[in-house]
C-alpha cells in the first residue's frame, strides 16, 4: 500500500470516527449540524454518513425544520446494529448484562459468590456461563456480538500476548483472564478496571450528563473512584485512583492493604457491618450474605439507634473522603454509585453533603454537585459495556471477530 493510499484510509477512517461519536453522543443531528461540529466539508459529511447508512450503522429518523428551506433529515445510531456484553466482577457477585450498542438493557443474570470460591477458575466459569444464558435469553447468537467488556475490581496490565489483572482484594496477582475466556468468548474481549468503567458509563447515560469533570465512587467492599471527563465530540475519557486507600486518620483500623486508617476501612460494606457489630445495643443482624446483611442494617437504620448511628459516622467518613478529592481535583460533579450506595446512599446523602461542605475548601464545594448515581444496580456491568462501544466509536468501524 502506497504512503497516499494509507493517509486516504487513516483520513476517511478518522472522519468516520469523528461524525459516529458525535452523532452516538450528540444525536439525533442533521448533516448541517455535523457540518457545524466537526468542521469538516459538507461534501465529506455526505460520503461519511452515506458509508455508515450503507453499513446499517445510522440511520434518518425524523426531522427538523430548517430556515426557509425543506426540513432537514436527522440522523441517530441504529440501536440494532449490534449488542455487547458487559460483565461486573464484584467480591459479592458476577453480574453479567446484555445491552444494544446504545447501551439499552435487554437481559442480566446474577452470581452471587458470597459462599463460593473467588479463585479465577470459578469466577471465569461464571462468566461464560452468564454469557450463554443472556444470549440465550435473548436468542442472540453469542458469536455476532459487537464484544465483550469486562470489570475488575484492580488493575489490568497489558503482557506482550494479552493482559493481566492484579486484584489484591480478590487475591489475583497476574491472572490472565483473557486466557481462560478465549475458548468461549470467541468476538473481541476487553478487560479493565470496573471504577473506570463506571464512571464512564455514568458520564455517558447517568449522573455525570452535564458535568466536564466528575468524580464517579464505586462503593462496596472495596472502594474505588474514577475521574471521568466529557463525553464530547473529540475526547472521552475515564481514569482511576486507589481513593479508597487514602488514609483518613492516622493510625486508624487496620485496612486490607496493610496499612491503617484508609478511607476503605471506615466506609467499605465489611468495615461498616463490623463497626455496627462492636456497638452496644444494637441487635444481631440475621441476614446472610453481605449485601443482605447491609440491607438489613439500611432497614433497620430508618429509626433511631446503632443502626442510624452507624450510618451517621459512616456519613461523616465518606464527606471527609470526598472533600479530599475535591480540594485535590476541583472536579464540578461527584457522583455516588454501586451496590453500596444503592442501599444506603438515599439515607446518607444529606449527611454526606453536609460532611463535604464542612470540609471543603468554600471556593471549590461552590461549584460542586453531589449526587447518587443513576444506573441502578447493572452500573458497573454497563460499564464495562462501554469498552467495546469505545473501541467501535474510535476507529468508525464494527469490530473484527478475534
């Protein structure tokens, strides 16, 4: 291929990204508008959007009126293009989501793991087994998914012939998830942190709309937090920290990692049952299973006692830890997501804010929303959805099967 002939392809490949992310993100818009925000020609919009109608990518739906002339056809991605799979791997459960590429739920299935082994074996079994019931579910064939995106909560390196994911909460240290999924994950596979994920899907579809910087929380056993910026027509992006190890009192309880007085030792799920069992008072909870037990305690949190009191030092603890985020990132959003936040974040929320403010430097707290997440209990699975949409909307191109 001639050096003409690969800037060709990289310019109509590049102009082909360009107008899908903005119409996927932006959408629905006419060609004028794409004109607009692009910047490039009307003539190279009209080949563009001609290629990816003829490639059943978008489609005209509607349209709108237009000044003085005929109305303009506008443009939307076609949700039945293509579907994805997005897998939440969690300490207390593998959760595994159908959505469209548009990220529209269409069937999930739970594992719950609180009685069962974590060792990579058993957790990949339930992730190809997630994958065939949700396909089957739908009667999709599993081999004409768009891609498979997996969450981890740790971090994944790339090796020279896949990746390796170190997870020290569920004692991974270079398991190569990749390889135990390839003989029945057979379209292509992406694996990466489950907070990064998330907050990517809560700027795309939830409570980070809006915002230009958000810090999204995971909140569980662990805790996690990403910052995430746009999305826009040019950069999305989504990074991760180890906030939950951050050392909120010095000399504090002993935390997982090692050391003492992290932020996960005081507001991680494990962490606020134990302080809840140490109080005088306050009746056994009988529930099984983490989740159940916060649940439990979330119920019984409504009146007064231990229960509310627990809540209300958990509270306090999680504005600390905002408050440090932002007086280190200025971000405009903080959004609470996961399981955790799930059940107790509609108790907490006033509390927290108010533990935020007192903390925070007045200048940035001004500028400053808190809000709990809005995808409800398939966030993080959602997320992880995103990594082969991601892939697909950077290159304007469907994928190619592994």
């Amino acid at each position: 291929m001639t050096l003409a002939m690969r800037q060709t392809r990289d310019l109509r490949r590049r102009n082909r990204a360009v107008l899908l992310s903005l119409i996927y993100h932006q959408g629905p818009a006419s060609r004028v508008e794409l004109v607009q925000a692009s910047g490039l020609s009307s003539g190279s919009v009209s080949n563009v959007v001609g290629d990816l109608v003829s490639d059943g990518m978008i489609a005209e739906f509607g349209s709108e009126d237009s000044d003085g002339g005929r109305p303009r056809a506008l443009l939307r991605v076609r949700p039945e293009f293509g579907k994805v799979v997005g897998v939440d791997i969690g300490e207390t459960h593998v959760q595994v989501g159908l959505f469209d590429w548009t990220l529209r739920r269409i069937a999930t299935t739970t594992f719950g793991i609180a009685e069962t082994s974590l060792e990579p074996e058993a957790v990949a079994w339930m992730v190809s087994a997630g994958i065939a019931k949700v396909t089957a579910e739908a009667g999709v064939d599993p081999g004409s998914l768009l891609g498979v995106g997996v969450g981890v909560p740790g971090a994944v390196q790339p090796t020279e012939t896949g990746t390796a994911v170190h997870a020290p909460t569920l004692r991974w240290s270079g398991v190569r998830l990749d390889r135990m999924l390839e003989e029945s994950v057979t379209v292509p596979l992406y694996i990466d942190n489950c907070a990064r994920t998330l907050g990517q899907a809560e700027m795309w579809r939830g409570a980070g709309r809006g915002a230009s910087r958000s810090v999204v929380a995971l909140l569980g056993v662990g805790i996690g937090a990403a910052l995430a910026t746009g999305p826009d027509s040019r950069e999305s992006t989504s990074s991760t920290s180890e906030w939950g190890h951050t050392v909120i009192m010095a000399g504090g309880a002993p935390c997982r990692c090692g050391s003492r007085g992290c932020l996960e030792a005081y507001v991680g799920a494990e962490a606020v049952l134990s302080r809840y069992a140490a109080l005088a008072g306050g009746e056994p909870i009988e529930a099984v299973g983490t989740e159940a037990r916060l649940a439990e305690l979330a119920a019984r949190a409504a009146g007064p006692g231990p229960a509310a009191s627990v809540l209300e030092t958990t509270a306090e603890y999680l504005g600390i830890g905002i408050a440090n985020l932002v007086n280190l990132l200025s971000p405009d959003r903080v959004v609470l997501a996961g399981w955790v936040a799930e059940v107790i974040g509609p108790q907490i929320l006033p509390a927290v804010r108010a533990a935020a403010r007192r903390h925070t430097l007045p200048y940035l707290y001004g500028q400053l929303r808190i809000q709990l997440g809005e995808l409800g209990t398939d966030a993080v699975a959602l997320g992880a959805a995103t990594l082969p949409v991601v892939q697909i909307l950077s290159t304007g191109e469907p994928p190619q099967s592994r």
